[in-house]
C-alpha cells in the first residue's frame, strides 16, 4: 500500500487527512500538540502523532513509514518547520507538496514584515493592544512597554501554551484562552471588553478568521496591525486534493452552498454571504456574478443551466464550492431546479436580498402586501396581475422586459397605473424612475428592471360573471351572461388551462376563459374576419391579454395549435364530429362543452359523444327569463333555451 507523511496542525491539513480516511492509502498524520491530535478523527488507514520533531526525527519518521510522499500542510508562519520538511525531503528524495493557505486583501491595516517590527511600533503607540498572533511568540512582545497591562494575549486553551504565557507575566484578564473560529460580532466583543487601539494579528487566511478580524477592528476604530506573510512556493488546497484524487482515486466530501448574492452589488452581500465566498475552493455562476466577485480571488466556472452547474461540481475536487446566484434563493431562482438534482449532497443554502425588497425599502413601502410575479425570461400574463393586484413587484427581462410590459400596460386599457421602475438597484448608476405606465413608455430602461405597479382600481370581483354591457358589441352573435356563467362553470378550467374556443363570436367566452385561466392561454378561432377585429378590440378593452385569435375554419384553423387541455365549441358551421376529433387527436383526455340552440346540433352532437365514446357525458338544458319594466310592471321575456353538453375524451393523457 502506498504511504503518506502528513504535517498538520492547521484546518488545511486536518480537511487533507479527512478527505484521505478510507482511501487506499497508509496515512500517517503528525500534529505538534495533544490538543492537535484530538482534532484528527481516527480512521483505520490514519495514523495520527503528537509532538514536534527535528530534521533527524523527521527523516527516522519517513523511513519508519515507508512514505513516498510528505505533504506539508502546516502554519504560514512556521518557516522553519517548513525549511526542516524541505531539507529532509531533499535529502532522502521524498516527494514534498507544501500546502499553502489563500491570502486575504486587507486595506486600511498597518503592514509590518515582522515580530519585531510589530514590536517596534506598538513602542511608539499608547493604548491597549489585542494580540492574536498565537504563543510561541509572546516572548518578543515582553519587550513592550508595560506589556503586563497594556497587551492582551489570545492563545489557545492548551495547558502547555498557557503555562508559558504565565511565565512570562501575562496572567488573569490579560491572557485569554479560547478556541476559534471567531466571529466578527465575537473578535469585536473582546475588542470593547479590552478597550483596544490596536490588534495584532497575521494573514492567516479565510480559515484563520483574518477577515472578521480586520472588519471588527475597523467597525470599532481600532487600528489592525499585520505581520506579513512570508512569500513561499506551493499549491493550494483544492490543488492539493485534486492531485490526490487523481492519484488515489478519493473525492473529498464537498460542502456546497448555494448562495444568493442579492441586487450584485458588493455592499449588499450578507456577512454569511461575504465568508461563505471566503472560505471556498470554487465558485459557480453567471459570469456577471463571478465578474463581481472577482476581488475575493477564487476559481471561478461560469455555468447557469442548474444540469450543467450540476455536472461541474459532481465533477469537481474542490472541497468547499459556492454557487452564486443572484437576488435571493428563494424568490424565482435557479435554486430550486438545482435543488432538485444535488439534493443528496445536502447543500446549505445562504438567502440573499432579492430586488423587490431593496426597491420596496427605496420607495418607502412594505412588500408583504403586494403580489410578487417575474417575467425575466418567462411568459407573464402581466395585464392580469395588474388588474387583479393593487401593488405588484414584476421581475422583468428577456422579450418581457421593462419597455414590453409598459407597452403592454398602455395597449391593453392600463395607461394610468403608476409604475416605479428600478434599474441596477445598489449601484452607482442606480436609477429609480416613477410615473404612469403611459408616461414612462417614452423612456428606455435596462432590459433587468424590476417594476413596483400600483393599481388603486384593481377588481375585485369574482374570476367570471361579467355583464353583456361589458363587451363591445356590433352585429356577431354573444353567449348571454347567464349562459356563460354555466358554460364556464361546467369547462371546470384550471389557472393554467391550455383553451380552444371554436366559434368565438365575439370573444365574451374567449375573455372570461381567459381570465379564469390566467397562467393558461386562450385561442378563439372564428372564421368570420369582421368578428376577429371585435375579439381584437374587447382583448384591448377589457385588458386581456392571453388570448390569441385564430382566423378560420375548424377543423382546418385547429391543425397547429398546441394540445388543448379544454375545448369550448359555441359553434361548428356543420363539422362538429371533425372538431371533436381534432381535439382528442391532441389530448385524448381533453375537457369538452358545446352549446347549441338548435335541435340538428343536438342530435349531431349526442351522436358524435356516442361514435366517440366519451365519457362523463352531461346535458343541461338552460331556460332564461329577463324580467322588463312595462309601466308599473315586470315581466319575464324568455330566451331561446340552450343545451349545454358536456364530457371528456376517454383515451390516455397527451
């Protein structure tokens, strides 16, 4: 079996060790300290040691274990741990991979090259000092001026380290002892509780918490003071892994994130979302996401489709991957279709803040009480989110974006709404725009805007019930209220309801389907051209846009519409049977009424239900009175009765 030396000591080398428990290989894992060794999880093929070695220990160590390869995965700051690995692998002509840790960009800091110049400045400071520079050091820092009272040690919680701290005069509140990671919101408490002007501290990197404690120090006023990392040669972590894998076949157990980076804007990423990007190896998304991350310095893959995301990382060695994605992760974003597909690796999942609630927040307003819709990339029935809604947030983009929907608005009878459209919502070229829809129609906005509509005479009634006197009217036939009321109610149509209306008349069933199924689309196909215009102008008077007119004959003009889930027939010019059959060629299961005041339609279509074999057959025969006024009196005029026939293909679903 192979054999690997292992130098550890630090979150790198403990997720080395990790990512090799059960591979193929003999691993022997060595730690400076007790406490060291207690954070290596035992394993069958990890062989974990305590204590620190010279050069001669080290080569008797390598030949003890027969390893061909000495990974060196400890401190940046222990160089000369470093120089004795190097020496000994040289020497015996061991194969030697020095692990390095990511750097950090800091600014504002005071930049020191090292202990002792760290100690030269705090000499000519004043003030208490928060060190966090670790143990095996505080010796050099004795030579402050009243280090006794003015420095504070952090250290690790380990017997050894704290007895050396004792023995050189740092004792009760000045020595603190505690096991990190650290927070920001904890590095600052500590902070305060000392009163400190000035931390210092090293470049330890994403996982040695440099960050939050560079952002603490500076959220206080306290000056950061940091020793510089030595410049070395070596590969990273995820390199370091993936040459294992290649070699030894492992895949380290990833941690995914799939992060919501909000409006994009650096200043509007969360703490959690700021450290998530920190800490990780690889980072997936659009390539403006990634372009706007690029400060943090991470790999970066540019992939948006959730399967190809998908493939990326299953493919991936990296360790600790974040996928980006704008606005937050909840509200019409690709991580739920991601979900789907990497739901086994159990993804944590960082919200970020979406559009709507930054644009809400800039226009003084809450969202709680609005409908929240998108059009970004997919149809949106917005006419009808705008009549039904009195405040709608709209995410818009692609044919739908901010000019399309303020064109609509104006088209369809919605001139007067009041739009607010925000544009590269957080950034310096942020741009919030209010007026009516017909007033910003004029404008140009970007094709990402996020629109705020309100509408105060958004209706409230029922989905279907509209009167006569609703419609545009010339001398085309109408379906009369009350029919219509029981014709849709027998259709049963769903939101999303795909439609044919065959014989639309004048459109007054076409328009109440279409509102009833307002995530659906309603195709009313009339062979009559002066009856097409009429459907045309109630689409525009009433704002209703989901129906799209069909001029033509059916069974000819049903020839390349899509698979209808419900078919309303008001009239057939003879071809009942062919209708019928047109529709179930496309959705055998289809959803049929027809209506008919004639007594050759009915026979027609009860023979065609019967040649057809549908099923769930009904008839209604509809009698209708409306009571006018002769003088004093009321009295009911009748009107023609009518069949409602209704039933549903009985073949297997489209």
């Amino acid at each position: 079996m192979n054999s690997i030396l292992l130098f550890a000591g630090t979150t790198e080398g403990r997720e080395i060790a990790e990512a090799l428990t059960g591979a193929p290989v003999s691993v022997t894992v060595s730690v400076a300290t007790e406490y060291g060794e207690t954070l290596i999880a035992p394993a069958e093929n990890i062989t974990v040691l305590h204590g620190r070695k010279n050069a001669e220990e080290i080569e008797a160590l390598l030949k003890e274990t027969r390893a061909e390869l000495l990974i060196d995965a400890t401190h940046p700051y222990a160089q000369e741990v470093t120089k004795t690995l190097r020496t000994v692998a040289e020497r015996t002509g061991t194969e030697y991979l020095r692990v390095l840790r990511g750097r950090e960009t800091a600014e504002g800091c005071v930049f020191v090259a090292d202990t002792d110049a760290a100690v030269e400045y705090l000499n000519h400071t004043q003030g208490n000092v928060l060190l966090t520079v670790g143990s095996k050091e505080l010796a050099r820092y004795t030579e402050v001026k009243d280090f006794e009272t003015r420095l504070f040690a952090r250290i690790l919680p380990v017997k050894e380290s704290a007895d050396a701290a004792f023995r050189l005069g740092f004792s009760g509140k000045n020595l603190i002892c505690m096991q990190g990671p650290f927070s920001e919101e904890l590095n600052a408490a500590m902070l305060r509780a000392v009163d400190a002007k000035y931390l210092v501290t090293k470049d330890t990197g994403a996982s040695g918490g440099f960050a939050e404690k560079i952002r603490a120090a500076k959220t206080l006023g306290v000056t950061p003071i940091v020793i510089r990392r030595p410049e070395e040669e070596g590969i990273s972590e995820a390199d370091c892994l993936r040459l294992l894998s290649e070699r030894f076949g492992i895949k380290p157990k990833q941690q995914v994130t799939i992060l919501g980076v909000g409006t994009g804007s650096e200043g509007m990423l969360t703490e959690a979302a700021r450290t998530a990007i920190r800490n990780a190896d690889l980072l997936i998304g659009a390539k403006r996401v990634t372009d706007a991350l690029a400060a943090y310095g991470k790999p970066a893959v540019n992939a948006i489709a959730s399967a190809e995301i998908e493939r990326v990382i299953r493919n991936s060695t990296a360790k600790r991957i974040v996928v980006a994605m704008s606005g937050d992760t909840g509200f019409f974003s690709g991580a739920k279709p991601l979900l789907e597909r990497i739901g086994d690796l159990a993804p944590e999942i960082i919200p970020g803040v979406s559009s709507v609630v930054y644009l809400a927040a800039k226009c003084r307003t809450s969202w709680d009480d609005a409908a929240l819709a998108s059009a970004h990339g997919r149809e949106a029935n917005v006419t009808a989110l705008v009549k039904r809604n009195p405040k709608l947030f709209l995410l818009t983009g692609g044919r739908l974006d901010a000019a399309a929907i303020l064109a609509i608005l104006t088209e369809y009878g919605l001139a007067d709404v009041r739009v607010t459209v925000g544009e590269n919502l957080s950034y310096e070229t942020e741009r919030i725009t209010t007026g009516t829809a017909a007033e910003l129609a004029e404008h140009t906005f970007d094709p990402l805007a996020v629109l705020l509509i309100e509408n105060p005479r958004a209706e409230k009634r029922a989905v279907h019930g509209r009167s006569d006197g609703d419609f545009l009217r010339t001398e085309v036939p109408m379906t009369k209220s009350e029919v219509r009321a029981v014709t849709l109610s027998k259709l049963g149509l769903k939101r999303d309801a795909i439609c044919w209306d065959v014989g639309a008349g004048t459109g007054s069933v076409s328009i109440e389907m279409a509102e009833a199924a307002e995530k659906g689309i309603v195709y009313a196909v009339e062979r009559n051209t002066d009856a097409c215009a009429l459907i045309e102008r109630n689409k525009r008077h009433l704002g209703v846009m989901n129906v799209t007119v069909v001029e033509g004959s059916a069974p000819e003009a049903l020839s390349d519409l899509p698979a209808p889930t419900h078919v309303f027939i008001g009239g057939s010019g003879g071809n009942l049977k062919e209708i019928i059959e047109a529709a179930l060629l496309k959705n055998p299961r289809a959803r049929i009424v027809l209506n008919t005041v004639t007594a050759e339609t009915f026979a027609e279509a009860t023979a065609a239900i019967k040649a057809l074999r549908l099923k769930n057959e009904e008839i209604v025969e509809l009698n209708v009175s409306r009571g006018r006024k002769v003088g004093a009196y009321h009295l009911m005029t009748a009107l023609n009765p009518v069949y409602i026939i209704s039933c549903e293909g009985g073949g297997e679903d489209a």
